[in-house]
C-alpha cells in the first residue's frame, strides 16, 4: 500500500499537517486556540498593524499565538503597493524572527484580487534579501511560473476570492498549475468554505490548504477544525491512492454471469 | 516637535527615534518605518527624527 504520510515541505522545513491556519475572526480568544488546535495545523499566519500603547500593543494576542509553540507564518495582508509589502515583510522579520513571508499584493478592493504585477517586483526584491516567499497569487499559470523562475519554492493560488467560501472556482485551472509545476509546493490559500473544497483542492493533488475564515465564521468553529483536519488527510490519501479510470457509460460492478431469471428473449 | 505617529499628530520633545519610542510609550514586541521606510532596532539611536516626519510603530495581530 502506498504511503499518504509523506511530509509537506516548506522551503526545507517539513510538516506532518497540510492544513495552514489563520488567526483572524474568531468569537473569542479561546474558540481560536480551541479551535488552532483542534485543526492540528502546524503553521499559524499572523499580520502587524499599527499599536496602540493604551492597550498594551497587542501583547495579550502575541502572548497566546506564543503559547500554541507554531511556527508562524506573517502576511503582508492589505498592502497595495510593493514599497508597502516590503517594508511590512522587513518589520514581519524582525518581530517575528523569521524570513517566511506569505506576500499579498491587493491590486484591487472589490475583489481583493492580488496584483500580479506587483506581485513579481515584490517576490523580486524579498527574495534577494533573503525571504523565503510564499506569494498569494490567482490562478493564473503563467504568473506562478514567473514566481517559480524567481526563486519561490512554494505558491499559493487562490481557490476563489478571500472570505467568500465558494470553494474552488476554477479546477481545471488549478489543476493545470499543479501538471506543469511539479517540483513546487502548491497550497490553495482562500476561498476554503467547507471541508468538501479542501478534499477536491488535495485531490488535484495540491500539497495542502491555507484557510481561516471556513473554520473562524462556522457555527461552531472547534467541530469544523476537526472535520477540516480529516479533510486534507482524506483528500491527499485520495490523490495518492489514484483514482479509477472515469467512464462515459455505466459498467456493473455486480456480476452479470449467473444472474438469475435470466433467459434469452 | 510635532511629528505623525501612527497616523497622529504627536507633540513631542526628543528628537533620536530610540527617545522618541520612549516618549511614545510603544509596548514591546515592536517594529518601525520612518516615512514608509523598515528602521531596524539597531538604528533607533542613530535615526534623527524631523518635524514632519511620519512614523510607523506596528505590533503583531491575528491575520489570515
């Protein structure tokens, strides 16, 4: 029997679970570790935004983010410009103490659709100083090539816009990403709704998921970490097992040799 | 001195970027821009600040 244990790797860096997960918009501080923790997830993302020293900059977040022992995974989230995403990766490193940066490049508000433009300056210049980049892209071959001939080991394309929870928009897309770019590790991040899209996104063969609002905004955020842990688990066994051969005509799996009352008209 | 920090206008009397975080009060873990630019801790002491200037001091949060 083939091995669906395989670790996932991330620049060098290997990981039991190919789940990612976000920090963002959970009820309340302990639904979200509850819930962190339940997704088994390995790797937790996490922003910077400007402090406010009457609260106390933030610390009671940091503290418990601390406290899971993750490795963590800051974005550059809401930046519009590649001055602005540098500068945030560079302030990312030294707080966080890590070159892995999951780079998002906004080219547009209604959408949030990352520019792809900017995105390649951007993956460019963090590269050369030393970042480990995880770009958030569409799901447009071409620029995750383009990100690939810069130096990026993993890519992360979009299964449908951020929050929406529509699932994989476009498959054949993805799918095509995954043929022609083999070597890279490729992690659907957003557009996760249901434990369903992540089994399809494993399936097609995807190294794993990115999600935060399908697991923060369900009705009960704890039961749906865990059912997105068996998810991704099912999902790439079921890549690695390979699927049967898909027929345009029904096929009995039932004998049909000795079947009873049978006679010839 | 008034100077933006974090979008406000703050009246301040130092004018190195490491009495300035002091003045401000800015609560660890931390990192800063001056004028959009990344400034590395080991430069707070030699980064003057300007009338003018804009600061940016930001703090980790959740983030997806």
């Amino acid at each position: 029997m083939k091995s669906s244990q395989q670790k996932m790797n991330i620049y060098g860096q290997e990981f039991d679970s190919r789940l990612l997960i976000g920090s963002a918009l959970y009820p309340s501080p302990k639904v979200m570790t509850d819930s962190i923790k339940a997704s088994q997830s390995q790797i937790v993302t996490l922003s910077l935004r400007r402090q406010s020293p009457e609260q106390r900059g933030g610390q009671a977040f940091w503290q418990q983010i601390q406290d899971l022992g993750m490795t963590l995974l800051p974005n550059t989230a809401g930046c519009h410009t590649v001055k602005e995403a540098v500068n945030l990766a560079k302030m990312s490193r030294e707080i966080f103490q890590t070159d892995w940066i999951k780079l998002e490049l906004i080219g547009d508000e209604y959408n949030l659709q990352p520019d792809p433009i900017d995105l390649l300056e951007a993956t460019d210049v963090l590269i050369k100083d030393g970042f480990k980049v995880l770009p958030y892209c569409s799901d447009d071959l071409i620029i995750c090539r383009r990100l690939a001939d810069l130096g990026c080991q993993v890519i992360m394309p979009w299964g449908a816009p951020i929050g929406t929870g529509k699932g994989l928009l476009n498959p054949h897309a993805l799918q095509s990403i995954r043929q022609r770019l083999p070597e890279v590790t490729l992690i659907v991040d957003a557009g996760i709704g249901l434990p369903s899209h992540a089994v399809q996104a494993m399936e097609l063969g995807y190294d794993a998921i990115l999600l935060n609002s399908a697991i923060a905004q369900a009705q009960d955020p704890v039961l749906m970490a865990q059912a997105f842990a068996k998810a991704v688990e099912a999902g790439r066994a079921g890549f690695v097992a390979g699927r049967m051969p898909e027929k345009q005509v029904a096929e009995p799996s039932t004998p049909t040799l000795g079947m009873p009352f049978w006679h010839q008209s | 001195m008034n100077i933006m920090i974090n979008g406000e206008v703050h009246a301040l009397t130092s004018s190195t970027l490491q009495d300035i975080l002091v003045e401000f009060n800015a609560q660890p873990p931390f990192a800063v821009a001056l004028n959009g630019d990344f400034v590395s801790q080991g430069e707070y002491g030699s980064t003057q600040i300007a009338a003018g200037d804009q600061l940016d001091i930001v703090s980790p949060i959740y983030g997806g």
